[in-house]
C-alpha cells in the first residue's frame, strides 16, 4: 500500500511540474512578445510600423502589397542562359486554353499551359475562362488578370497571341 502511494504522489508532482512548465512558458511567450511589439511599433510616424510601410496613391492610401517592389539595387544573380532564351522562330502551331473552376484551379491550369507551350514550342492563345462550370461570374482573362504584363514577363520563354488568326478561328480544335 505504501508503494502505490509512493507511485501517485511522484505522478501528481511530474503532472505539477508540467503544469507549472506550461504555465512559464506560455508567460514568457506573451512577455516576450508584447516586449517586441512595444519596441517596433511606430515612434513617431503616425503610429504606422515599419514592418507595414505605405505608399500614397493619386488618390487613395494603398497598402505595400498592392504596390510594384522596389528593387532596392537588387538584382538577379542567375542570367538567363542564351540558348534558354526564345529565338523568335516559327512556333510548332497554337494551343488554346479554357480554364474552368474556380480562381485558383483556372490560374493553376494556365501555369500548366505555359509550361506545355514551352515544352511543344507553341503559340499560347491568351486563355479563356469556362463560364458554365464553377466560375459564374462574365468577367475574362482581360478583366482578372494584367494580361499585358502576363505577355510581357513571358515574352522570353513563348510567344502569346490575344486571339487566334482568322484563317484558324474557323477550324475546330480537336
């Protein structure tokens, strides 16, 4: 009988060691973490932070995420390789794009169509988004996307065309 009280005793003690390890812990997380947070918040500039800087608009305060980076004298330490570079020839024909889904799945499948358009070396039609699926809504490519900077930043790896040439408009695509 007296083990068995030996054996409770030392297991309420370890359960009241972690209680009492828990109880620090959680204490010096919140110490710690209002310590920070009173050093960096804004002395001095309106209360904003310099974690959340901000940009003025012509007209409205947009936040830094919306805005271009600023490169800050960065640059890429990995050059694009000349024969990695398009040659501006004659592509292999064109591929046609109709996205479905929702937002993310249509921006995952156009991923995957640039990717293909590289590989077969073809044209890449701007993509156009199903309607009739999951995505209700009437906008487009044009109206989600920034269609101009999509063709400009790819301008290297394929050639992308807004529509397909009349002559091939006509064709059914199989």
């Amino acid at each position: 009988m007296g083990d068995t009280r030996c054996a409770i005793t030392a297991a309420h003690r370890a359960q009241g060691g972690l209680i009492l390890l828990i109880v620090l812990s959680v204490f010096l997380k919140v110490s710690l973490f209002s310590s920070f947070v009173a050093e960096n918040s804004g002395s001095g500039n309106g209360g904003d932070s310099e974690y959340m800087p901000k940009r003025i608009s012509k007209k409205f305060l947009t936040l830094e995420i919306w805005m271009k980076p600023n490169c800050d004298n960065y640059y890429k330490c990995v050059t694009r390789l000349k024969n990695r570079i398009r040659t501006h020839a004659k592509t292999n024909g064109y591929l046609l794009v109709h996205a479905n889904g929702g937002l993310n799945r249509m921006r995952t499948g156009i991923c995957d169509m640039v990717v293909v358009a590289k590989i077969m070396n073809a044209t890449l039609v701007l993509p156009s988004l199903n309607h009739k699926s999951f995505w209700t809504d009437p906008s487009d490519f044009k109206d989600i996307f920034n269609w101009k900077h999509f063709i400009q930043v790819l301008k290297d790896d394929i050639e992308i065309v807004e529509s397909l040439p009349p002559k091939y408009a006509v064709k059914q695509p199989l």
